[in-house]
C-alpha cells in the first residue's frame, strides 16, 4: 500500500473516531498520529480495515446506513451528505450508491442530485458560487460541493464540525425544501372563486 493511500485510510479512520466520546476520541487520535507508515499499516491489517474484495469502504457503509451520516438529499442512485470537516459551511458530500471507481461511469442521477443540492445550498446559505470537486477516495468516486463565501478554495484547510452543528445545519436545509413543497401545493391548489362575486351573466 503506498503513502498517499495510507493517508486517505487515516484520515477516514481520524473522522469515524469523531463519533467516539470525547476521552476515547483525543486516547486514539493519539495512538494513530503516533504510528509510524509501517505500524499504521498493520495496525489495518490487524483490524481488518483495509478493503479488501467483497468488502464495503467507508463511503459504501455510509450508503448502506451501517455509518452515521448526516443526510440532507437522495435519489435513487446517490445520497447527499454533510461533510464531517468542512472547507466552509454547508459542504457536502455526494456519494454514488454503487462502489464506482471511475468518473465516466457515473449514472446521470449522480449529477441530478449535484444540481439539486447546489440549488437548496445557494438558496438557504446564499454563497457567491459552489466549487464542485470530484474524487476518488479508497476506490469510491464521490463529488464534493463547497460553497464559498469569501476566499475560500478547494485547498482551503477543513474546520471540525460538532454533532448539533450538522444537525442546525441539516434543519435549515430541510425546511427550506419544505418550504418550496408548500409553495409548489399551494400553486397547484389554487383558491376557488365565490360565484356570488362573479358578474352576473346575461343571456
């Protein structure tokens, strides 16, 4: 395994470690950042966290729900998630249902779900502009969407996010799709007209 893809496993590994309590997250981020390349890939190894074939990645136990995910669109070829240490608010992640490798075989629902998550961005956080970033991590093609609302770039240094800060986040983007639902009813479902009001017709 080389040095970049053992990166990619860590950085992984150092996000699912968010999830833990706070005295066993700052004892294991610990324990990884002090492993040298060669302890931390047996350390993998050892665990049995190096994808092997058969075996789903992280982005793929997301999909399954067997991870915890902060959710906030899907279709039926992707889903939309917050990204765990965004580059700025409202980052997200979209991630293909299927373990695709490749970004030409990407379906067109893949593309879809970007359209329609940048536009519930744009309006609920009102952003200058959304950056789109496709990329391979672990063998998984996923599409990043970063709003910037300043100098933000896609190199920009990621921040943590906590759990209640997803959550506001996920609620505000909700209730704007709510929002635009009741509109689009209320659209279809126009007020009848009291006849009493109508002129009266003459034959």
């Amino acid at each position: 395994m080389d040095k970049k893809q053992l990166e990619e496993y860590k950085k992984q590994l150092m996000k699912q470690i968010e999830g833990f309590p706070e005295d066993k997250q700052q004892e294991a981020k610990k324990q990884i950042e002090s492993m040298n390349q060669e302890q931390f890939e047996e350390f993998l190894n050892a665990n049995n966290m190096v994808q092997k074939q058969g075996q789903k990645c992280i982005f793929c136990s997301i999909v399954f729900g067997e991870m915890p995910s902060t959710k906030i669109a899907e279709n039926e070829k992707a889903i939309a998630i917050l990204e765990l240490n965004p580059i700025s608010k409202g980052h997200t992640l979209i991630i293909p249902k299927e373990h695709i490798e490749k970004p030409e075989d990407l379906p067109k629902e893949v593309q879809e779900l970007v359209t329609v998550v940048s536009k519930k961005i744009k309006n609920t956080l009102k952003p200058k502009e959304i950056k789109i970033d496709s990329k391979n991590i672990l063998g998984h093609e996923i599409i990043g969407l970063v709003p910037i609302y300043k100098d933000e770039t896609l190199e920009s240094p990621p921040k943590q996010s906590t759990p209640e800060e997803l959550q506001e986040l996920q609620k505000q983007l909700e209730e704007k799709s709510e929002n635009k639902k009741e509109e689009v009813i209320k659209e279809k479902n126009p007020k009848k007209i009291d006849a009493k009001f109508l002129p009266l017709r003459i034959p």
